[in-house]
C-alpha cells in the first residue's frame, strides 16, 4: 500500500464518526446524546455551555450536542440553535478538539478539586 492509499484510508476513518453523528442529527435529533457521545464527552460539552454564558442548552438530545460542537467551531446560530448542520470537514475539526478537550479533562478535573480543596481551607480560616 503506498502513502497516498494510506492517507485516504486514514482520513476514510476520521470522518466515520463525524458522518454518523451528522446523520443521527438529521435522522433522530431527538435520541439521548449518550447514545453517540461518551461520557466524557458530554462533561466537555457542559464546559463549553458553560464557557458560552449559558447560550445553550446542555447536551440532553444528540440535536443539543450537535449544537454545541457547531458552536464550538464558529457555526451561525439563532437563538440557540443551528442555521444548518455543519459540513463534514467542520464536523471533522470539531471531534479533533472534542478529543483534545477529553484528553485535558482529568487534568481538569485535578485542578477543580484543587481549587475546592483551597477554597474548603480558606473559609475554615486558612489553616494547612
């Protein structure tokens, strides 16, 4: 196999996941979205709610998460829900970042029980 087959072979497989997500989306927006995201996954998508100020939903439905991960690539939205699905190659870049931000979440995870811990010992009085 030369490199050329290889690349498309690999890039075949990158965007089975996006394809299948855009096809629930349009198919059965409203299935669970455990049923296509993870766990971790859906934790990181509550974040980015969170960091867009509470605009959306969190990720209940797969047309909710669908939202999100537009949202998190610039995609136009009205009042909280999409224009239009987006394309595969915005679909694509979306789930690489969804995978960087689950790759970062235990280290997230770590610094909020840090922070909790720190601000538990703070209003006991500051004491170690």
């Amino acid at each position: 196999m030369n490199l050329l087959e290889q690349w498309k072979r690999d890039r075949e497989a990158r965007l089975d996941r996006p394809r299948e997500a855009r096809r629930l989306a349009r198919e059965h927006p409203d299935a669970p979205a455990e049923t296509f995201f993870t766990a971790d996954e859906l934790e990181c998508l509550k974040i980015e709610v969170q960091i867009f100020g509470g605009k959306f939903r969190p990720p209940t439905t797969i047309m909710d998460a669908m939202i999100i991960v537009g949202a998190m690539m610039g995609m136009a939205t009205r009042r909280g829900e999409l224009v239009y699905l987006p394309s595969l190659k915005t679909l694509e870049c979306a789930f690489e970042r969804l995978e960087t931000l689950v790759a970062g979440l235990p280290a997230f995870r770590r610094r909020e029980a840090a922070r909790a811990r720190e601000e538990e010992r703070s209003a006991r009085g500051g004491t170690a």
